[in-house]
C-alpha cells in the first residue's frame, strides 16, 4: 500500500471512529483528528515497517501524535480480546 492511501486510511478510520456513512467533509475530519489528537496501531509487522508507514503519515498529519504497540500475533490477540471484554478499546486499528 502507497504511504499516501495508507495514511488516508489511517486518518479516516481512527477519527473518533466515525462510521463511514457519515456525512463528513474531508476538513470536518481533520478537524476532529486535531481534537483528539493521537492514533494507535497495534500491528506484527516489523519496527522498520512501522516507522515507515508513520513517517509517511506524520509528514502530512504532524498534529497528530502517532504510538504503536509491537508483538506477535498471539499476544496481540489476546490484548484485543481483554480490551474487548473490559470494553476499553485503546487502539485505533490493529495490523
């Protein structure tokens, strides 16, 4: 995936998690990622991988502080699950 879709896609799927049917112009949404001001991926890949697709977002979202958590995909399960089950979901996507 091109550095560019992927931060789109980052952008749009992690602010406030608005649904999609939404009615949002593209401003309206950066408007709320300035609100909230952070996003968090929890991924497998490679740390190399990781910084890669953050500098890319970083350079066009340089408001938006940007967190990964890093571990295999076991574990990585599991700590989704335990969100779920204590209904605090902390990350905005999952790799």
């Amino acid at each position: 995936m091109k550095p560019v879709m992927l931060a789109i896609f980052i952008l749009t799927s992690s602010l406030g998690r608005v649904p999609l049917a939404s009615a949002q112009t593209p401003d309206q949404l950066v408007a709320g990622a300035k609100k909230e001001g952070r996003l968090v991926l929890y991924a497998s890949a490679a740390v190399p991988q990781l910084q890669m697709y953050f500098a890319a977002f970083n350079k066009r979202y340089p408001f938006i502080k940007t967190e990964y958590y890093r571990t295999d995909k076991q574990k990585l399960l599991s700590r989704i699950l335990l969100e779920h089950r204590s209904k605090q979901h902390l990350a905005d996507l999952v790799d």
